[in-house]
DNA sequence: ACACTACTTTAGAATCATTATAAATTAGAA
DNA sequence: TTCTAATTTATAATGATTCTAAAGTAGTGT
C-alpha cells in the first residue's frame, strides 16, 4: 500500500487524479526493472486476469494515452496492426524480433554514429528512429 | 497502348494474369520517374477519380499484396492509422514530415555508418530501417 | 470460334483495433 | 456532507483491412 504514494505523488504532480485504476496500471507498468514493452491487449490480459478489479479497455486507452502525453510512455510504430508502447522513454532504438514479433530495446551507444547527410530546407530532425529487424539464425 | 507492354511482360513473367485493373494500376505506380509514396486510400481515389472505369477496393488490396509479395513494392511502418507503400524497392531509409505526414526518401548513402554493437545469439539481422522524424523549423 | 477451368474481380459482410458517447460513479474542494 | 468536475464504463461508432461467395475473364486445348 504504501508503495502507491510513489505513483499516487506523480500521477497527483501531472493533474491526474489517481484513481484506483490508474494507480493500478502505474504499478503494473512503471513497477519494475526492466524496460516493458506492450500492446493495450497485453495490458488488458494482464490487469483482468484477476476477476476481482476489471479495468475497462476503454479506461485502459484514455490511461495509456494520458500516460503517453505526459511522456510517461513511448508509442512505438512498428507494424499497423497494433500500436506498441514502451516503459523506456529515453532515447533508444530496437531490434524487431520477426520470429516472435517481440521488441527488444537498443541502447543510444548500442547503435553509433547516425548521421544523416541530406537536409530538407526549412524541416528540423525531430528524432532519429532506428529499427533492426532480426530473426532466426539456424 | 505499347507503353503496356512492358507492364504485361512484368505481370506475365511474375504468374500473375495482365488483367486491365493490374495494369492500371502499373501504369499509376511504375510509369513514373520518381519514388511515390502512397496509402491504399490516395491510390485508390487517384484511380477512381476517373468514373469510367472503376477498380473496386478488394482488388486494390489484393493488387498491393500481390506486387508488394514479387517484391514491386515495400511496406513502411510510420503509423499505425494506415500502412504506407513505396514504389522504391531498394535499401534505403525515410524522412517522415510530422507536419504534413508525407514520406520522403533517404537514399541508403544519405545514412552513412550504422553499426549495431548488440548481438542477440541465434539471431541474425534481416534489414536496419531509419526513420528521421523532421518538423517546420519555423 | 468454342468450351472449359482456374484465376480475378467485385460488392458487401465480417473483423479488429481504436475512438466516441452518454450515463453512472468517484475524487477533491467547500 | 454536498457539490461539481473528472473519471470510468458498457456500448455504439468508426475506419482500415480481410473474407466470402457469386459473377466475370484469361488462357488453354479443341
């Protein structure tokens, strides 16, 4: 319990009111060592696998979008079908695992010395976005 | 009229029967100088902008997925909204304007040196994707 | 030219992720 | 406690994509 005043302080801090279900996706996500990367149906499985407290998947939207506007959360555009999120909102890159469709994380020094040579008149580079796709070896 | 010939060879040469929406749709992607970026929503509207001769949008994506399996095409993931295609089929990276949506390309050598120094055992490394996200640098 | 079969096209239905809606609930302030 | 605005929720709506099954067409053999 007392490990929510954590969560219940930041949620508080950004103008968010911390809701049981907020808090409750706070710990699922932003409670561990590891960066995590999801999809809303991921979320949705975990947080309803236990009968007791269902979260709405509308609830899980408006929270994870919130989350993300807050910068709490990076969106991650890797394939059409689902949007993925990441718990690691520094800037990093990833590996596509084609095999298992998982995301790994890539360190900022893990990939050097991106430069990109040509220029668009009047444009500013907002991020440099790297995605290696990997599989299988054998 | 001979221009299509070409067009029928590549269909022909490819198992896949030269019918008038293929080639239709050949003519819009392939007889053009430049790389075109589109949706399956822009093509579909350039080609039925025309009343005459409608092409239903089923065949549409039936067309896409088949030109994108021979390898005529290249997906890109920048959004998870709508899927993007590129008439340029070669190694090469993106420009995204996060102001206009519009996708322009990096020709492989515009990139230059990117080493990715994490491995992951058993894995190999199927294609390195850069996405540069750029805005009005008013 | 004719007939046959497999390949294509097509309209419309089905699906799936996501967003909108509007009513019921809840948090925080008075 | 009471009030109001924020939040949650079930459900409907949307929009891109895929599926389906019927009608049309290309290419082959006759």
């Amino acid at each position: 319990m007392e490990n929510n005043c954590i969560f219940i302080e930041k949620l508080r801090s950004s103008g968010l009111r911390p809701t049981k279900q907020r808090i409750k996706i706070c710990k699922l996500l932003f409670d561990r060592k590891k960066t995590f990367h999801f999809t809303i149906n991921d979320l949705s499985k975990i947080l309803n696998k236990e009968i007791r407290q269902k979260v709405s998947l509308a609830t899980i939207y408006n929270t994870i979008h919130s989350f993300k506007k807050k910068g709490y959360l990076k969106e991650i555009s890797v394939n059409k079908d689902k949007s993925y999120f990441d718990t690691n909102t520094s800037n990093h890159h990833h590996f596509l695992d084609m095999n298992t469709n998982e995301l790994i994380d890539l360190k900022s020094e893990d990939v050097h010395n991106i430069k990109i040579k040509k220029r668009i008149p009047g444009k500013k580079i907002n991020s440099i976005e790297v995605l290696v796709k990997i599989e299988n070896s054998n």
